[in-house]
C-alpha cells in the first residue's frame, strides 16, 4: 500500500508542472534574425523538482542546440537554466540557438565575421536590457513602499540606452546587407553619441545603485515583490541596471568587449584586423 501511495505522490509531481516551449532555430546560414527562424512548439510536462535544464535537455539534444539562449516567453528576459523548474508553471520558454550562423560569405573576410558577431550580441543584450522594464518597472508601479521619485531615479535611464543599441542594431544590419570587403568599415557606427550615452548612464547607475541598496537593507516589501517578479529569469534587478556599464557578475559577454574591449570608433575594425 506504501509503494502504491508513493507511486501516486510521483505522478502527481510529474503532471505539475506544465509549459509551452517555443524553440527558435536558424534555417539558414546567415546571422540569426526573426525572419529566417524555424518555429517549433511542444508541451511539456515535467517533474516539479528537476532545474529548467534538466526539463528541456532532452530537447536540446534531440534538435542539436550547441549554445541555447533561454527567455520568458512574457518579458523575453534570459532564463536561468539553474532554476527550479516549477517557477515556469504555465509559462511558455523560448530557446534559440545562441552560436552564430555566419553567412558564406564570412569565409576569409574576419570584418565581416566578426561584425556579425557584434549584430549577434548587440540584439542579445538590447533584447535583455528591455525586460527590466516588463519584469521590474512597470509592476514596481504598482508597489506602495516606492515613490514616483524613487521609480524614476531607478529606471529612466534605461529607454534612452535601449534606443541607440536599436540604432547600433539597425546600422550593423545595414552595414552587413550592404558589405563590401574593401571599403566597409564599421567602425563609424559607433558614434559619439552612442558612447556619450553610456558614459551618462554610468553617472545614472552610481545613483540608481545607492538607492536600490537603501531599498534592499531598509523596504522588506521591496525585496520580497523583486524576488517574485524574477521567477526563473537569470537577472536580478541589480544585474539588469548593470548590463549598459558592461559590468556584470554573471560574466556575460558585451557588444562592447567583442569590439576589443576598446570603446574607441575604430575597435571592431582594429580587433578584425588583428584576427585576420
């Protein structure tokens, strides 16, 4: 009767949890874009006690993905494959390929490779950057223990970042559409404003920063709802208003660092040129 009821209680572990997975696979050799992913969905039941890459990792296997990129289907903030996978209850899980498909033509042209790379990583981080919103800021709103003054010193100087890595995203697609191996340069996208930006949100971080340490040592409510709101996701609301100071705990790799750790205009033509 014993082994019955426990047969029973790991049943009901199994049937708990329940998602949709969208996988996003490149179809063609060419940098990853929404317009030349493959689209495939499953339902997929799972035990309640298994971490998010311990549910998925038969799927991994099964369509070959080297480099996955996982995201909240809701917010498209980067899921933490560590996490329990109970938290995404409901949920649907996007997965991409996160390995570069470099076109044919990045064969013996390392600008054009490397610049691929830079596009690559440029939607990645803009992609995450955009979720603290969703996941933070707007619910934040809502929280009586925060001000609108408080509100605004911690996220207002997200949407201008957001805006030139848009720009930045949409001149390297340009650039790339329209390459030629001997007179494209790259270089120039990265323009003054574009580092004046950064270099201001700097100035905003230090701020935001000491505010939201006030907030985590002195408002319980506070902490409690940001622990909530992040669920499965794999950042943190400190380590998502760090990303533009391209500082980050969690070792992830910046736009900036591809282009030789170097913020200067010619770095993404100087770093290809050294590889080459």
């Amino acid at each position: 009767m014993l082994g019955d009821t426990a047969s029973i209680q790991q049943r009901v572990s199994l049937l708990a949890l329940y998602l949709i997975l969208l996988l996003l696979l490149p179809s063609t050799s060419a940098v990853p874009a929404p317009s030349n992913l493959t689209r495939s969905s499953f339902q997929l039941i799972g035990d309640t006690k298994q971490t998010v890459q311990d549910l998925i990792s038969h799927v991994l296997l099964e369509f070959h993905v080297q480099e996955p990129v996982l995201r909240l289907g809701d917010s498209l903030a980067e899921a933490d494959p560590d996490a329990e996978a109970a938290l995404l209850e409901g949920e649907t899980l996007i997965v991409e390929e996160g390995r570069v498909q470099h076109h044919p033509r990045a064969e013996g042209d390392a600008r054009y490779r490397l610049t691929e790379t830079l596009l690559a990583a440029e939607r990645r981080y803009l992609t995450s950057v955009r979720a603290v919103e969703q996941i933070y800021g707007t619910p934040l709103r809502k929280l009586s223990s925060i001000s609108a003054e408080e509100h605004r010193q911690l996220f207002t100087g997200i949407q201008p970042v957001c805006s030139v890595s848009a720009m930045l995203v949409n001149k390297l697609e340009c650039a790339l559409a329209a390459w030629d191996k001997e007179e494209t340069r790259v270089g120039g996208l990265f323009s003054k404003q574009l580092l004046t930006q950064y270099e201001d949100y700097k100035e905003f971080y230090s701020r935001a920063r000491e505010l939201l340490r006030e907030k985590q040592t002195t408002d319980e409510e506070f902490v409690e709802f940001c622990k909530l709101r992040r669920g499965a996701a794999k950042h943190t609301l400190d380590t998502l208003l760090s990303l533009p100071t391209g500082v980050s705990e969690l070792g992830d790799t910046f736009p900036w660092e591809l282009a030789g750790h170097d913020r200067t205009e010619d770095a993404p033509d100087s770093a290809a040129a050294a590889a080459s």
